[in-house]
C-alpha cells in the first residue's frame, strides 16, 4: 500500500463515480513471509490509529507463474479520492519501510476502473473466498469500441453461465497494459470453478472468440485467495 508513489495523472471526470480501485503488488522474499504478515498486519493496526478511512483488502495468487504474489488494493474510490487521503504519505511510507518492505521485491502498482455497464456483481464482492482472474491482452489497435462490443455481447452469456455469481470487468487507466483487460470472478467455493472452465467459449449464436478473433490476443488466469488478515474495513458494521 505504498500510495505515496503512484502518480495519478490527465484523469478524466467521464470515468465512472467509485468504480475506480489502486492496486499494489509484491513477490515475498524467501522464508520471509511470516515476518511479512506479522509486520503487514502491524502496518494495518498503524493506519487504523490514524483514522484512516479507507477499505483495503490482501490476497495472494495461488496458482500461475506468479504464485505466491501479494496483491493489495483500496476499493470503491473516485478519482478526486487520491487527492484527499487522510493518512499522511510521507509518515505512511516510513512505517511501510519500518513494518514490511524489508520482506518483498519487485513492487508494481496500477489503477484499475470497473467497467460497470459490462458487470454484473453485489457489494463488497472482492471479500469473497477467492477471485478467479482473468487477464485479456487485446491487440490494443482501436479506441475501444470493438472490445466493448465484445464486453456487451458476452455479458448475458456470463450472467447465465456463472448463476448469480458476481463477474466484474476492470480496465487498467495507469500503471500497466491499457490494451489488457481484468475479469474478476467472485468465488466462495473452489468446486464453482468448473463454471469458469471454457468461460470464452460460451456462446448462444456463435462463437464471440470467432467473430473478434483478431482483438484478444490471448488470455491468462490465475486464482486469488482472499486473506482477512491482511485487510481493513474501518467502516464493517455501520
């Protein structure tokens, strides 16, 4: 959760109102993860003291090539969010040096925003057990309107395919791949990733994979866990 040092830049107001989400991620040094839990949920108690108001929420990846990767994010914002953050920056970053960025590598943060028109999800959906991930990486060459095509088209079949399971689509506004698309399935039990299996083929008139065969280059997955532990609600319960 180091905010202090991912700019936010040229944002735009036309993107959605608390839709947008910054994320931060770590690989834990070797042997080294139960200090990083230890001095992370030292950090979270730290910012709580501080009034701080904001949700965070931990995973870690469990399968893919980057398994075992932290993953961090404070959910729910608008852009003017980041501008106001109650927690003093500079004082933040030396608690994070202090409690544990001694005990990870290879830092990377991003701002993601919900693509709400083309999802489908309840409240507070990132608490779920797990989150099945997918990475869509497009051929980047419109302004967007072939791959939102796309979104629109697969949006009922997901919304039949998963049974009520909340699906979210984020694309990525700074700190990453413009070109690469998220869709996040909220999971709560591991037999429901069967629904996901050959989730891109799923079509009622054909394949939608077929018809925008040249936009999505390739797509990649991985499953997060959700960690309590590692994760603020200051506002649970009201």
């Amino acid at each position: 959760m180091i905010f202090a040092g991912l700019a936010l830049t040229g944002m735009m107001s036309v993107y959605g109102q608390q839709n947008v989400f910054a994320f931060f991620e770590y690989d834990i040094r070797t042997d080294k993860e139960d200090a990083f839990i230890n001095g992370y949920t030292r950090d979270l108690e730290w910012q709580r003291a501080q009034g701080d108001d904001w949700s965070w929420i931990g995973w870690f990846v469990q399968n893919g090539s980057r398994r075992g990767r932290f993953v961090d994010a404070t959910p729910d914002h608008t852009w003017a969010d980041f501008d106001d953050w109650k927690v003093d920056g500079a004082e933040n970053s030396q608690y994070n040096r202090i409690h544990w960025l001694p005990y990870v590598k290879n830092p990377s943060g991003s701002y993601k925003e919900i693509l709400a028109m083309y999802s489908n999800y309840k409240a507070d959906w990132y608490k779920s057990k797990y989150l099945q991930v997918y990475y869509l990486h497009t051929n980047g060459t419109d302004d967007g309107k072939n791959i939102m095509a796309y979104l629109a088209q697969v949006k009922p079949q997901l919304s039949k395919r998963l049974g009520g399971l909340s699906f979210i689509w984020m694309k990525t506004v700074s700190g990453g791949n413009p070109a690469t698309y998220l869709l996040f399935i909220a999971l709560n039990r591991t037999e429901d990733l069967k629904l996901c299996d050959g989730i891109f083929r799923i079509s009622e008139s054909g394949n939608p994979e077929r018809k925008y065969e040249g936009l999505i280059k390739n797509i990649e997955s991985e499953l997060w866990v959700y960690s309590a532990e590692l994760s603020l609600f200051p506002h649970a319960g009201e």
